[in-house]
C-alpha cells in the first residue's frame, strides 16, 4: 500500500522571526508534520525523522541554512525540498538555490489556494517516486529470489549482483564481489572453452550481444562458461549458459546465468531411458535406427567403409524352457557385456530384440568383419553360462554397397544369418 498526502511526513523549518502564514494549513493537510524552528536543530531532526518533503523559509545567515540544504541532499536523492520565497529574495541566493537543485520554489504570499496547488504538484511528486521505490524493490526482491545469477555492468565495473549469486561464491555484498572477482576474473573459468581473465570481459560480452560498430544488432545469443565454486572442503566447476540483454542504453548490459547441469543430468537420464535397452543395458533398436543411418550417410559419401553383423543365441528357446527365464535374461546379459568388452571403440553393439543382437562396424570391410564375427562366435561357445549347458550362436555379416539402402543393407546381413540358422548353426555367414 503506497502512502497517500495525508501520510506525506513532512518537516517544516519556521522561520520564527517572520509571520508564518504556512504552519496552519500544513498542519491540517498533513497529518505527519514535524515543525523547527531552531536553526541548530534542522539537520538532526532530519536525520531523526527521514522526511518526504522538507518545507522552508529562508534563514539567516543564508550560506549556514544553504549548507545544512546541501548535506541534506547528500543523504538523500529521495527528500524533496520547497522554499518558500518572497519576492525580496536575492539573485545570488537564487542562484545558489538553483545549484543545489531545490525541488521547488513557492511565494509564500500568494495565499492558501495557491500554496496548496504548489504542494500538491510536489506531493504528486512524492508519491510517484515512491511508487517508483516500491516497484523497484519488489523487482529486486524478485531478482534476489530466482535461481539465475544476474549482475549488471556498464562494461566497466559490476554495479549489481543478485543474492544467489552472492551465496554461490560464500561472499554479502557487492563491494566484496568487486574486491574479490573484479570483473569475474577468478570465478568465470572460461568461456567457449577460451580461459577466462577480466581482459576478456568486455570481448566475451560483445561476442554473446554482437555488437556491430556501437549498435547491438542481436541480443540473447547463448555461451556456455564454467563457474568455479568455492565450498571451503573442495572448488567444483558447474557450466552454466549465459545471456546478454542490453538495459537502459547501449551502456549497460545485464547478464544471466542459467545453471545447466541438472538440464545436462536430465538429458542424460532420459537418453538412458530412450536409447538403452532395460535388460542388458546396451543399446536399443531405436539407437540402432538412428547410428546406422548417419553411418549409412557417411558410407554414400565415400567416407568409409561400413560393415554390419548380426546374430542371435542358437536354440535360445529351448534354455528358456530348460532352465527359466531367469537364466535365459542372465545369458543375455552375460554375452551383451561379453561382446561389448570384445569390440573396437569405434564399433557399437545394440539389442535388437529378443535373443538377436547387431553390431555397426565402421571403417570396416568385409574381411575383417567375418574375423570379428568368427572371434566372437568362438568366444561365446567356450564362454562358461552359469546354470546352463554349452551356448553357441550364429552370425550373418553384409558390407555397405553402393546400391545399398538401409533397408537393403540390414536385409542382407539379416539373409546371412537366415542361411546360418538354416544350415547346422554356430556359424558365420557372408552375403557380399
């Protein structure tokens, strides 16, 4: 609730030498009035009270009150001053009244009517500031509340920087902000993966903002940078994203930080959840799907050579009925980690459903595929299953052609492996 005139505080110097036609009507207007009228008495009633408005005649010595006026405007941008004058008044004091920018002038001769319609242009004044005041705290209450780390700089110096900041790195105000990290050297670590120094303060700013010449022409453009944490047993390094908005004029920047490593956490997880498969915590078909078909864009290109092998646990059934399902997950899982513990970095192995398995081969011909897949075949037959006889299994080999498709190119491997299955399986089979 924003105060209205009768809330106004006012402090009233009297002039008690002169005839004081003011004191009445003020004292009916506002119901918060302080009145002095001891000159010694001004400045420590003003401290005491912390008016809106203060309200004066001119006091001799004039150069004594005028400086009591001028500390008074010192302390505050907020209290507003109104002389009331009279047309014997002097140039040079008018003009020393105008230097320390007084907030308004009234001839205390022209009456009631015309005082309070000059008050209340002041009032009005008063009140609009005030609201200014409120809405500007309430902002920064907001500020001081969000995750973000927010600070505003005039590519100078930090004039401004939120609380969660200010928590992050263990410190409670500005000014030790400034004396600590002046300019972020010390807490940004880099920045697009450039080393960070406060020499490089304003470039990083104009590289996120794009500045051409002296105009902004895209605000809002994304950096990631890393901020180091300082929580007294260990430092950590989080990334964060930053953005820049101009504020105010091109002078001033405000600057965001958005904290993405949980973003990073969640993303991980739900690419776990999408691309692995639940049982054997390999990769799925869907992430078959998507790899081999980059890596069939790459082999069009002539970029490589692309092999693919697939096989599947022979009589894979039958150790289900035999033995459970218990013991048929277990050997799946057991030839998945097998398997993945067996092939090149570069090679990847998903499940593509049920006991079948295929594995990408890159920068892989023919040749060296069968020798993969024929290791493979002679390391699962004498691997040692728990609970379970002797498991062998058959594999179907394709290389990537020419007037290959992917479709095409999986049914060929698929054709080999039918034709093994077909035959005694435990077997490698090529289909060129």
């Amino acid at each position: 609730m924003f105060k209205t005139f009768q809330d106004l505080k006012i402090l009233y110097i009297k002039n008690s030498n002169l005839f004081d036609i003011a004191s009445e009507y003020l004292l009916n207007r506002f119901t918060n009035l302080i009145i002095v009228d001891k000159f010694e008495d001004i400045f420590d009633s003003y401290i005491q009270n912390s008016p809106n408005i203060i309200i004066s005649n001119i006091i001799e010595p004039v150069d004594d009150w005028l400086d009591i006026l001028s500390t008074i405007k010192s302390f505050s941008i907020h209290s507003k001053i109104v002389i009331l004058t009279d047309k014997n008044i002097s140039n040079e004091t008018l003009i020393k009244l105008i230097n320390l920018r007084i907030d308004g002038y009234i001839d205390k001769n022209i009456g009631i009517n015309k005082l309070e319609n000059n008050l209340d242009l002041v009032a009005n004044k008063i009140n609009y500031n005030l609201k200014m005041l409120e809405k500007e705290r309430l902002l920064f209450e907001t500020l001081n509340i969000v995750e973000d780390f927010i600070i505003l700089t005039d590519l100078n110096d930090i004039l401004y920087i939120n609380t969660p900041f200010l928590n992050f790195v263990n410190l409670t105000s500005l000014e030790e902000f400034n004396i600590k990290y002046p300019l972020l050297d010390g807490v940004l670590i880099s920045y697009n993966g450039i080393k960070y120094s406060s020499s490089l303060f304003v470039d990083m700013i104009n590289t996120v903002s794009n500045i051409t010449g002296n105009r902004v022409t895209d605000d809002n453009k994304k950096m990631i940078i890393v901020i180091e944490q300082n929580d007294r047993d260990k430092n950590s390094y989080l990334l964060f994203e930053m953005k820049v908005k101009t504020v105010g004029s091109n002078k001033f920047r405000s600057i965001i930080f958005t904290n993405i490593n949980d973003s990073l956490d969640k993303i991980n997880h739900y690419e776990d959840i999408i691309n692995y498969d639940d049982l054997t915590k390999i990769y799925n078909r869907k992430k078959f799907n998507l790899d081999l078909e980059n890596s069939v864009n790459y082999a069009i290109k002539g970029l490589n050579k692309l092999s693919l092998i697939i096989f599947d646990i022979d009589n894979f059934k039958l150790v289900n009925d035999l033995y459970g399902h218990l013991t048929g997950d277990t050997v799946l899982i057991d030839i998945a980690e097998l398997i993945s513990m067996s092939i090149r970095s570069t090679d990847n192995i998903y499940r593509y459903g049920g006991d079948e398995f295929v594995i990408i081969m890159q920068n892989c011909d023919i040749n060296n595929a069968y020798n993969t897949a024929e290791r493979l075949r002679v390391m699962i037959e004498s691997y040692q299953f728990n609970d379970t006889n002797k498991i062998t299994s058959t594999f179907g080999i394709a290389e990537f052609r020419e007037s290959d498709n992917i479709k095409s190119f999986i049914k060929r491997a698929d054709d080999a492996l039918y034709k093994g299955k077909s035959n005694n399986k435990n077997c490698v089979i090529v289909i060129k």
